[in-house]
C-alpha cells in the first residue's frame, strides 16, 4: 500500500488523553515494580501479557472493524514511549505481533483478512516476523528457505532466527523463496501465514545482552505443510515488498522505544542526582553532570519531536519514509548515548543489578539494529535527500 492509498487515521483527543493516562497508570502500577525481576530472571511476563490482551494492546493498529483499536501511528508510538520509558522490552510483544497483522491488513485476501485480524486483535492468536535468516539479516533477499507447490499445499523446508515472540507466539508472518532462481532475486519471494503444526519447531531460545523475558528464537520448517490459502494476497512473488511494506510504521515504533529508552534514562539519572551528594552538595549541582543532564534532556526532546513528526505525516497519509528513517536513526542513537551517560551519573551504582539503569543501557543498544541498521538508515536517508534536492 502506497502512503497515497493509506486511509488517514484520526482519535478524538479525549479519547486518546485517557488511553496514555490509563496506560501511564498500567505502567507505573504494575511493569515498573516487576521489570527488574522479569529482566534478571529472563523469564516470560504471562501476568503481564493478559493484561495486555484486556487494554486491547495485541489489536492496537488493527482496524475496529476487525476488532481492533484503529489507533493513529501518533498515539500508538506515544503509548510505546510511555511504557519503554519503564521497560522496552514488553513492547515486542505486542509491536512484532502488530507487524504481522499488518502484513496481512494490508496485503490479504478479504478471507485471509476476516479469518486472521479478528483473532490477533485479541491476542488469541500471537506471533511477529520471521524473516532472518542465519546467513541473511541485512541482505533479505539471501535468504535460502523454500516453498515448493505440491497441489493445495505448499512445503516449507528452510531455517529461521531472531525470531521475536518465536516461543510463546503460536504464528507468524513467514517469509520465503517460492522461486529461487528468479532474478531480481525478490520477485521469488513469497510471504505466508504459518501457524504452528507439525514440521514447524522451535530450534532453541537465543540468549542476548538485553531485551531479556522476551523470547528469540530459533525457527526450524522441516517439510512443513501449509494451504495455499496462507500465501498473503494470494499470489507468489510479493513476499519482499509486503514483508518491508510496513517500514515506515516499524521505524516510527522503534524511534519510539529509543525516545521512550532516551527518556527514561533521564529520568532515573535526573533522580539519583539529586539524591547522591559529594563534596557537601548533590551531584546536580556540580557542573560536569549539569552539563550531561542538559545534553540528555535536548537530546530526548528532539528524538520525541522527530518521532512525532514522522508519526503526524504518517497519519495524515503522507510519505514519511525518510522521516521515519531519520526518527528511527536519531532516536535509537539518543537511546544509546542517554542510557551510557545516565550510568557515568550513577558512578559504581550503574554497574550494580540493583539499578534499574544497566537494563536501560543493555535495551538501547538493540534499537541501532531493528527495522534496518543505522548503519543502513543513514545510506537509506543519503539516497532519498539527494533524490529530494537535484541539482
Ligand atoms: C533481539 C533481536 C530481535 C530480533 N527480532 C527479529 C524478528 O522478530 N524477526 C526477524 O526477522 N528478525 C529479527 N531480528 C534480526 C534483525 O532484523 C537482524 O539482526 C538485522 O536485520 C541485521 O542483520 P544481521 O544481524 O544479519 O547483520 P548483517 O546484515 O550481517 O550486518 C552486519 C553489519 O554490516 C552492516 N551492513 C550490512 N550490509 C550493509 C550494506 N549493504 N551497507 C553498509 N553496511 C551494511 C550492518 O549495518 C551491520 O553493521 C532480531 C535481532 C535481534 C538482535
């Protein structure tokens, strides 16, 4: 779907006022107390994602008329913020999970649409993207796993990993070659709705740095059977542009876990220096943290005013992927320099387990790789300005 043929999406302020207000109390009342245990532990918060499935959380950008919340990107990226400012990590339970649905949103069959949305938006049926592969993250189109037609069937053999939700999820957005020899390599890319069954195994959880209590995981399709009637849209060869179709909304949503990372930062190093005292005064008061907790507050401010930027002219139907680019970029890099200049403020305490900061600075860093690297972003941003300004 071209940004042309987006319909705009819109909420009545109130309305939306009391959505963040309800999910800023959630946050406050019941993440942030457990955050730190889930974290350490690496353990799945199940308490945390039935509560999500009542706020709706899993059908968020899907539209009401499949049951979902229908929310304008605006309001969706300020409710990751708000709960990212607490704990990043629970927002890929339901952010992965919404960029499947919106695969299928945009790209289904009315059947695949009618079968499928209704029960994502509830969170009955849960999953995310499977598309890296070991040997292909950046270069997508490497990827060597195949569906070979056989009658109404097609058979998946190939390997997966990353997975977010890959464990406790029970589906996922499925992209493979259809026809590997085509060239360009992507028109032999298809995109499929797999739930899980026989000849679909989790290989193993990966351990990571950070993002911890959510599962990644290995994905494993061994003469794995699936109905033509799960091939998105109902036609070979647009796996590519439906699996990357929605990356102006996966950019603003990762801009807004960095914003909402950026901001919680501040808030714990704004915190702790005004408690913490040397030399007979709190460290507030000494120049050099002055002069870091200046530059962290401008810092998130900007990454919030680009996020939301992006986010507007999105919902207004407008273009935005460079600005999305340039969200995402910014934001995920304020995540990383705000999170390493609140733990100098927390001295020996930020490399302690029992500040919640390390988990801020270990979260950041992931923001730099998902939804296209930064290393890529400002290639991607580089190729669109120069087109924009001709000499
Ligand atoms: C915690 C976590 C969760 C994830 N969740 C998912 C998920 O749910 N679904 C999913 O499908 N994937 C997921 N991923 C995978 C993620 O999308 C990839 O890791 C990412 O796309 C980068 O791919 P790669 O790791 O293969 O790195 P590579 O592509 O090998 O890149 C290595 C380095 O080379 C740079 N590079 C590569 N190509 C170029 C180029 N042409 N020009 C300049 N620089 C380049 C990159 O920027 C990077 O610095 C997840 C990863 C992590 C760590």
């Amino acid at each position: 779907m071209t940004a042309a043929e987006r319909p705009p999406r819109q909420i009545d302020p109130e309305e939306e006022r009391a959505l963040i207000d309800g999910i800023e109390r959630w946050v406050e009342r019941e993440v942030a107390p457990v955050a730190m245990k889930y974290d350490h532990a690496d353990e799945w918060p199940a308490d945390l994602v039935e509560q999500m499935k009542e706020m709706g959380l899993f059908g968020a950008t899907i539209s009401p008329e499949y049951g979902g919340l229908g929310l304008p990107a605006r309001t969706y990226a300020e409710l990751v913020t708000r709960i990212s400012s607490y704990w990043m990590a629970i927002t890929g339970i339901f952010n992965s999970h919404l960029m499947m649905a919106a695969a299928v949103e945009r790209f289904g069959t009315d059947e695949q649409k009618a079968h499928w949305l209704p029960r994502f938006a509830t969170g009955e049926v849960r999953g995310g993207l499977a598309l890296t592969e070991p040997n292909a993250g950046t270069d997508l189109q490497a990827i060597r796993s195949t569906a070979v037609r056989d009658g109404d069937d097609y058979v998946i053999n190939g390997t997966k990993t990353w997975i977010t939700n890959g464990i406790q999820g029970s589906c996922v957005a499925l992209l493979v070659k259809t026809d590997p020899a085509a060239e360009p390599r992507y028109r032999g890319m298809s995109l499929f709705i797999a739930p899980k069954g026989e000849g679909f195994t989790v290989g193993k959880k990966l351990k990571k740095l950070g993002y911890n209590a959510i599962d990644s995981a290995e994905l494993i399709f061994e003469d794995y059977r699936l109905p033509a009637a799960n091939l998105i849209g109902g036609e070979e060869g647009k796996g590519f542009f439906q699996a990357t179709g929605g990356l102006e909304l996966g950019r603003i949503n990762v801009a807004a876990r960095g914003v909402g990372l950026a901001e919680g930062s501040l808030r714990l190093a704004t915190a702790y220096a005004q408690t913490r005292e040397t030399m007979g005064k709190p460290i507030c008061e000494h120049q050099a943290i002055q002069l870091k907790l200046g530059e962290m507050a401008t810092r998130a401010r900007a990454a919030r005013l680009l996020t939301l930027d992006a986010a507007d002219a999105y919902d207004r139907g407008h273009r935005c992927d460079m600005e999305a680019g340039m969200a995402k970029y910014f934001a995920s890099e304020a995540a990383v320099r705000n999170s390493e200049e609140a733990m100098r403020v927390h001295g020996g305490y930020a490399y302690s387990k029992e500040y919640e900061i390390e988990r801020f600075y270990r979260d950041s860093l992931l923001m730099c790789i998902g939804e296209g690297t930064n290393e890529m972003q400002r290639i991607i941003i580089a190729k669109q300005w120069v087109k924009q300004h001709p000499v």
